[in-house]
C-alpha cells in the first residue's frame, strides 16, 4: 500500500508492529547510542526520539525505520510474516515490471513542505536537531537518511541520491558524493561550466521515495517515476522555492542551496563511520552546500540512518541491493537463479555489495562461472565488491551458515577460487592502500569462489546428510504441535513455500 508521507507510516507501526517513543535523548551521542544498541536486536522497535534537549517539544528524529524485514513487508504491501527470500523476490519482480508514472505537481497550498520557509538572512539548520551519531564522528550531522536532489545542467532530468549531510555551521553544510554517483556527475558538469551547482536536500520524507534514491536507478531515469510506478499513484511535488528543483510536497524538512567549485570553497569533512563498519575515509577537504533557504513543516521529523558496523541492520531490512544483482542475472539469460543474498553490504542497490551470494540450479558446465561474472559487468554489482560466491539450489542464501558449509565443503581453493583485478571501489574501503589513495586509484580486486557441487560429477557427489522432504512432512504431521510446545520456531515446524522447495535438493 502507498503512504502519503513519514507521518502515515508512522501511525501503521504504531498499529501493526512496535513504535518506542524517547523522550530526553541528547543529539550528542545519546541519540546514535540508543539507535544502534537497538538495533542490535532483531526485532528492535521503530525509534521516534522527543524532547530533545535545545530543541522545542515536536521537533523530532526517528531512526531503525525500516530496518527489519516486518517493516519492509509493511512498506512493500507484503504479508508480515514473508520470508526474506519472498521478499527480496516479491522487489525483484516488481522492479523488472515496472511502468513509470510521472509525478503530479500541487499548488503551494497543498505542500506541507511550505508550511514554514526562511531565506536569505532567516537560515539557521542548526534549529534543527542534528545527532553526533557515531563517538569518532567529525561533528553533528543532519543527514543520513536523506535525499538529494540535483538537476542534470544539459537536460530536465532530476537525480534523487543518498549521501551524508554533515553541519559546519548555520548556513554551511558538507556534502559527500562518492565518486561515479549520479548526482556527483551532475555537480562536476556545473563545475565544468565555471558555475555552482544548484541542490535540494530533504530530511523525512515518504520511504518508497527514498528506496528509490537509494537504488541507483540507470543515469537518466527519473526516480519520481521510478518510485510512482512502485506505488501505483504518482508522488506529489512541488517546486522548490530558491533553486525551482521539485521536492516531495510532503517532505518535513528541507534545504536549498548552492555547491560552489572547489576552487572556491572547501571544508574539513568527516571522519564518519560508514556502512563497511570503518572510518575509512577519514577527515579530508570537501565540497560545501551554501544553504540559501530552508523548508519545514509543523513539527518536523528528521530521519536518521546512520550506517552501522555489519551485520547490524541501518537503513532497509532486506539488502534491496541483492534484487537488483537478480535482475541483472535474469536479463543477462543467466538461467534458474533460485536466491540472491548480499552480506557486510549497504542495503540499497547501488552502494556497495561486498559480500554477493548467488543460488542456481545448475544446468550446464560453466553455468556457476556465468553466474559469478555478470554482477561485475553491472551497476549493482560492479561497486565496492570483494566477493562473489555461487552455491547450489539447495543452499538458503540467506543463511550464512550453510553458505560457509557449502564453501567449505563443495569447493577447491586451487580450482574453484578466480581473483578479477582492476574493479571499482570507494574510499570508503579501509583496504585501499595509501599510495592507492593518493594516486586516486579507486581500484580493488575481487574474489569468485564457486561452492557448487562440481557438474560434470554432480551426480555422484556424496549425498547430504539432512532429513528428507518426505520424512519431515511426515513427521511434522504426527508430532508438531508436541515439537512446537517443546518450543521449536513455528517457522522450523511449517516452513514457507520457498523453504520447501529450496529442501527439494536435499
């Protein structure tokens, strides 16, 4: 089902799933503490911090949003107890079938977003709450879970991206765009010109748009469309009033403002512990937005996703990241991919997926290589990776466990194990050399490991030792209801459809 806004899917949490409301945290630190040691717990709670201290009453920031796979399944219109694998295959599907709706402009009047507007001399975002998230972080920032917007100079296309949003001071904002994102391209098209480059930046804002922004979508393709034709019903917007960039009519908070050329001006940015789990990046010299004018509704509520060591979940439940590496198998005519999972990855399908694995049934020698290769030729896939792992059908991708058994148990180091050089990475990769850095190769190798049972003798590879489709169905009809008060998981007593059939190879 749509949400119009933040606000809507707030109230169905506070319906269907868990909402804690705290009241008195800090923006220093407290805030990022709470959020993570949370988030620790699998089915941690929707925060919505009030109250915080120097700010009004109402004047909110909410955190592990969506970061649980029930949430998701309440973003995406899903049953809420959908396994994960049925989820990422439900976004796969979606995103393959997909028919772009335009977005629909309102009048002035109907955008919550204008409700308050100061320019000019009236800019001050340090009214707004800006958590310290992390205890190394170089200062406060506003955002994490944002969107940017940014107009391409030679066409009306409009990129909506993710990046981190860190204060320097009431009109003065640093903005990190990693190299070969969309929106860095635009900004260097300005650059190239001689001119500033006009952004938006909003903060709080109806969450299939920012899955959208978080997606990567091809270079010109508009996530307003991108994001109406996942919802069924076009996202309202409405122009901006410094830069005339269109924003979501119902966003909570925005900024407007101008990226001068770095010739002009640059600060010290960062550092900030990223998604890889490190403060790679360090602190270094980056561009600035120069806030011209902020935007705001009645009580405003910032998000924040601050991005977590791994495995502990930040900004989406699911990886979306590995529905996107699956579409790109299906349109390569890479046969019979049965699961994608990603691992130590950032959630979304454009950021980084360093951990990549992909379940088949293979169907001909060479299928698992074929497999391997093509998230390397693809957006997805090809930024910040490290590995690559093909297993067989009858191994869950979501359970690491049994990837690890598989790797450790159907491949050979000397035979299965290929090293791709000369692939795109990030500075956010602590495992980029200094000499590297310095010379701005942003290059890393990646890792392919095929734990498949071997083809041409699959057949009398030695069995699995597991209970059999049959005999479990038969015991689970005699004995789970004394299984199940025993206490095993009513998951393990009536495993879902996909689980069953993923059993099938066993």
């Amino acid at each position: 089902m749509p949400f119009k806004d933040l606000r809507e899917f707030i109230e169905k949490v506070r319906e269907v799933d868990h909402l804690k409301e705290i009241d008195g945290a800090s923006c220093d630190l407290e805030i990022g503490a709470i959020t993570e040691v949370t988030a620790a717990n699998p089915e941690h709670p929707f925060l919505l911090f009030d109250n915080i201290p120097g700010f009004p009453a109402g004047m909110r920031v909410a955190s592990n949003m969506v970061n649980t796979p029930r949430r998701i399944a309440l973003l995406l219109g899903m049953p809420l107890d959908a396994s994960k694998v049925d989820l990422l295959r439900f976004w796969k599907d979606k995103i393959n079938g997909l028919k772009p709706i335009s977005p629909v402009k309102v009048e002035k009047g109907q955008a919550p977003i204008l409700t308050h507007v100061a320019m000019d001399d009236e800019v001050d975002i340090t009214k707004f709450p800006a958590p310290i998230w992390h205890e190394l972080d170089g200062g406060p920032y506003l955002g994490t879970g944002c969107i940017a917007y940014t107009r391409d100079p030679d066409s009306p296309w409009t990129n909506l991206g993710c990046y981190r949003v860190q204060v320097h001071d009431k009109k003065t904002v640093g903005l990190y765009m990693s190299p070969g994102r969309h929106g860095r391209i635009m900004r260097d098209k300005y650059w190239a010109k001689g001119e500033s480059c006009p952004v938006v930046i909003t903060f709080g804002h109806e969450l299939a748009l920012w899955v959208a922004s978080a997606h990567a979508p091809p270079y010109g393709y508009s996530e307003y469309e991108w994001t109406g034709g996942g919802r069924g019903e076009p996202v309202e917007i409405v122009d901006a009033p410094y830069t005339g960039i269109p924003i979501p009519a119902t966003a909570e908070l925005a900024i407007e403002g101008e990226i001068p050329p770095p010739e002009e001006e640059v600060r010290k940015e960062g550092p900030f512990g990223e998604w890889p789990g490190y403060y790679a990046h360090g602190a270094k010299d980056e561009p600035v937005i120069r806030v011209k004018s902020m935007l705001w509704r009645d009580d405003p509520i910032n998000v924040g996703a601050p991005p977590l060591k791994p495995v502990t979940p930040y900004s989406f439940g699911i990886p979306f990241g590995a529905a996107m590496v699956w579409d790109q198998l299906e349109k390569m005519a890479v046969p019979e991919v049965k699961g994608v999972w990603c691992y130590s990855s950032t959630p979304s399908g454009g950021s980084g997926l360093p951990f990549i694995v992909i379940s088949i049934k293979q169907r001909y020698p060479g299928h698992a290589k074929q497999a391997a290769m093509c998230p390397l030729g693809g957006r997805s896939g090809a930024y910040y990776g490290k590995i690559i792992v093909v297993v067989d059908d009858d191994i869950d991708p979501t359970d690491i466990n049994e990837v690890v058994w598989a790797m450790a148990t159907r491949s050979d180091p000397e035979t299965d194990v290929d090293i791709i050089k000369g692939c795109w990475t990030s500075l956010l990769d602590p495992r980029i050399p200094p000499e590297k850095v310095n010379a701005n190769d942003l290059t890393n190798s990646r890792m392919i490991i095929n734990a498949c049972r071997p083809y041409h003798w699959m057949k009398d590879f030695a069995p699995v030792n597991c209970i059999s489709p049959a005999l479990k169905q038969k015991t689970l009809e005699k004995w789970g209801q004394i299984l199940q008060d025993a206490g095993v998981p009513p998951q393990k007593i009536a495993p879902s459809l996909t689980q069953q059939q993923q059993q099938q190879g066993r």
